[in-house]
C-alpha cells in the first residue's frame, strides 16, 4: 500500500508544482454530468468561480473510470435522443396525411428541432467536460493496482453493497485520504446514494474524508475552508 499512497502524493504535487493543497475535492462521474449537461448551479459555481480564485489551495480530482463513465454516458444519451429524433422524422409525413392535426405536426416539427439543439448540447458537454475542466481539475490517469484488486473484493463484499465501478470510485477515494492524510482536507461530492451505505462512510470517515452528496452543503464547506 505504501507504494500506492507514494504514487497518489507524487502524482497531486506533479499537477500542482510540488505542493500539495489545503483542500481536496474528489468527485465521481454524476458531479461531471452536472457540470457538462448544466443541470446543478453549484457545481457549475464550484468550478467556474472557487477553483479558479483558489487554484493554488483547491484542488477538484477525479478517478480515471468517472471520466470514461461520462464519456460513456454522454455518447449514450446522444445516441438515445437522435433516435427519438429519427422516430418523430418518420412520423411527420404520416401526420401530415391526416385533417386537422396541424398544430400536432407542428409541434412533432418544433420537437425535432429542439432534439437537434440537445445534441449538440451534448456534443459541446464532452468538450467543456475533457478539455474546458482538465484545465480546472486532475483527471486521475495514473494505472493503480491495488485500487483495481481492492475494488474487486469490495465488489463482492455484500456490505459494502457496491457494483465493481462504484467499488473504483470507493477505493480510490479511501486511498487518496489514505495518501494525504493530515496533510489536505479532503471531500468526496457525489451525486450516487449507493455510496450512502455505512460501512461505505466508516472507511472513508477512518481515513479523515467527509462525504457530501449535496452540491450546495459541500459548496459552503469549501467555502468555509478557503476563509
């Protein structure tokens, strides 16, 4: 283990010039939907203000498996409304066969539309997401064994309660407040209550993590921290 926490510390101060920050701030694959699809206030603020006035003393993580999830999802999504889109396109020639369903065409035709501005939504969110916040963030890529094998166990574990993803998420949280523990404050902001199990939060409170799985409660303890 002691190996891994090295390569943890070594890779935090490789991105923050050889420091090591006040407060760290992991986060999973639905705090990354929340930025990109712009569907939380908080989060968005979290990034786009706090860490960009507090870049030397916050630092935002996230596990490599919570970026390929996003991308995964996203290109899910994407995929799911273009057939809703294709769907609608071939009705719109039947309807227009029938007496007095106008204003249904019309608004089956203003639908599609609206599908076409949600996609490229979703294609601008996988820009903002990997470009745009690998600026503000670290993107965790570094390969690490024992999160992998701990992971497995823990996925197996009943009490836990955690499929293998969530399992990397865990591990990886415990072992980055493992690594700098006493050193920076570390949270973990999620949006998944399937980590809301106690043996889950134990662990993590053992290793000095505070667990938050609402944006606007963790948004006032970074604030708190930062004064």
């Amino acid at each position: 283990m002691d190996k891994t926490l090295r390569t943890i510390r070594e890779e935090i101060k490789e991105n923050r010039a050889g420091n090591i920050p006040s407060i760290t701030l992991l986060v999973d694959t639905n705090i990354l939907a929340d930025y990109g699809w712009k569907r939380d206030d908080n989060v968005l603020y979290l990034f786009d203000t706090l860490v960009v006035d507090n870049y030397d003393n916050l630092l935002v993580i996230a596990p490599k498996i919570s970026n390929v999830e996003f991308k995964a999802i996203t290109k899910h999504e994407r995929a799911a409304w273009l057939n809703l889109k294709g769907s609608i396109e071939g009705k719109l020639k039947d309807i227009s066969r029938y007496k007095g369903f106008k204003k249904l065409y019309n608004n089956l035709d203003e639908s599609r539309s609206e599908l076409d501005n949600l996609v490229r939504s979703l294609d601008r969110s996988l820009y903002e997401v990997l470009e745009i916040l690998s600026n503000l963030m670290f993107f965790f890529e570094t390969e690490l064994p024992l999160q992998d094998s701990m992971a497995f166990y823990i996925s197996k574990d009943p009490e836990y309660g955690l499929l293998f993803e969530d399992a990397l998420v865990f591990s990886f949280v415990k072992l980055v407040g493992k690594s700098l523990e006493n050193e920076s404050k570390v949270l973990f902001l999620t949006g998944d209550r399937d980590f809301d199990v106690g043996k889950v939060l134990k662990e993590l409170s053992e290793v000095g993590v505070e667990v938050y799985f609402n944006s606007g409660e963790c948004l006032q303890r970074v604030k708190a921290l930062l004064e």
